[in-house]
C-alpha cells in the first residue's frame, strides 16, 4: 500500500448524512429508525439542506434537524420574533422579485409580446404572493379577536333568562310550554262543563215543539180540593 493510500484511507469519512439516534427501553431498531424517518423534522431538515448547499455547502443532517427543532420549540413557547422576522424578509424578497420582473416586460413591451406577457403575469404573481405574506405577518403581529357578545335583559318585573342555552333544549322548553297552557286550557274548559247550573228549568222554545210536548205529557197532575 503505498503512502497516499494510506492517507487516503485514514482520513475519517464525512459525517454530514449520519443521523444520530437515541435508543430508548423497548423500542427496536427499526422502530427507532420509522420514527426518525418519519419525523416532521428529518424529512424537511434534508430538503432544506439540499437547496442550502449551493450557499454553505453540505450541512449535516444532525444540525439541521437540531435546528429545526429549536425554532419549533420557540413557536410553541410563543415566541414569534423569527417567524416575523422571516416573513418580513420574504415580503422584501418577492417584492424584488415583482420589480426585476416588471422591468423585464417593461423592455419587451412593443417587441416581444409573448415574453412582455409572460414577464408580466409572473410578475403579477409575485405581487400577490408579496401581499399574501404582508397580510400574514399583520395576522401574527396584531391577531383578530372573536368578540362574543352577551344578551342584554332589561325588564321591569322577573324573569329567567338562559343566555347560551342550546337550540334544542330551547325549542323543547316551548313545546313544553305550550304543552302546558294546552292542558290547563282543557281543565278550564272541563271544570267549566262539571259546574253547569242544571237546577234552574228553562221554558222550550218556539222553535222545539217536541219539548214543549214532552213537558205537557209528563207534567204531574194537580189534587183537586
């Protein structure tokens, strides 16, 4: 073997695409590794590293997954600076990308058409992704809050109100309610019937011969004295 060979093969091979992963009891291998790989961080870590590379060169999978990571955990502690951060800076990078491409139709204007067009649609886009990040960023800056408004209940005499009760349960009180005013309507109307003054006799009508001579036939007869 000779020396540069031996140099070669000496020299510790790039750890730049190893993934460390950590054992824990009762998972197996290739558990450890379906999680690794299917981790919302891994998968992202590497793609970002690949269109990284051409600015600082290969980035190691570890890091970048570390990285990745640490940004998330800010989020969830609520900690917005970065996002902010970067969508002010894209909203700066697309609004570039909107001027070059607007300068571009601007010089094919009257010469190449198609190219103007094309130039300008692309350029239109970036406008409106441009005014798609603003938009996000005022969102995460200054959030919208939902405004629940309250019943107002003004009365001069008691009342029970239920502010927030459920539509069924709303519609079940008033069928039951009406259920009751039912009700008591036909023990009025019972009560009624059971009070009548049968006592006092009333004369037939002219217009009910038959009762008339009912009453003629049945009449008790009177003593002579």
């Amino acid at each position: 073997m000779t020396k540069k060979a031996a140099a070669k093969s000496s020299t510790p091979a790039s750890t730049a695409n190893i993934l460390p992963v950590t054992e824990e009891p009762g998972k197996s291998r290739d558990r450890l590794l379906a999680e690794a790989g299917l981790s919302a961080f891994v998968g992202s870590a590497d793609t970002a590293r690949v269109f990284a590379q051409s600015f600082f060169g290969e980035l190691g999978i570890g890091e970048s997954v570390a990285v990745l990571r640490e940004k998330s955990e800010k989020i969830q502690r609520g900690d917005l600076a970065e996002v902010e951060a970067r969508l002010t800076a894209q909203a700066v990078a697309l609004d570039a990308i909107f001027n070059g491409l607007a300068k571009r139709a601007a010089l094919n204007m009257g010469q190449h058409m198609g190219a103007c067009e094309t130039y300008m649609r692309l350029a239109l886009k970036a406008q409106a992704q441009c005014r798609a990040t603003l938009e996000t960023l005022a969102e995460v800056k200054y959030p919208r809050h939902v405004a629940f408004v309250k019943q107002a209940n003004i009365s001069n005499g008691p009342q029970q109100v239920n502010n927030g009760a459920d539509y069924r349960s709303d519609t079940h009180a008033h069928a039951e309610e009406k259920q009751i005013q039912q009700n008591e309507l036909l023990e009025d109307q019972s009560h009624e019937l059971t009070h009548l003054d049968t006592g006092a006799k009333k004369t037939a009508g002219g217009s009910d011969p038959a009762l008339e001579t009912v009453g003629t036939i049945h009449r008790a007869k009177k003593r002579r004295g």
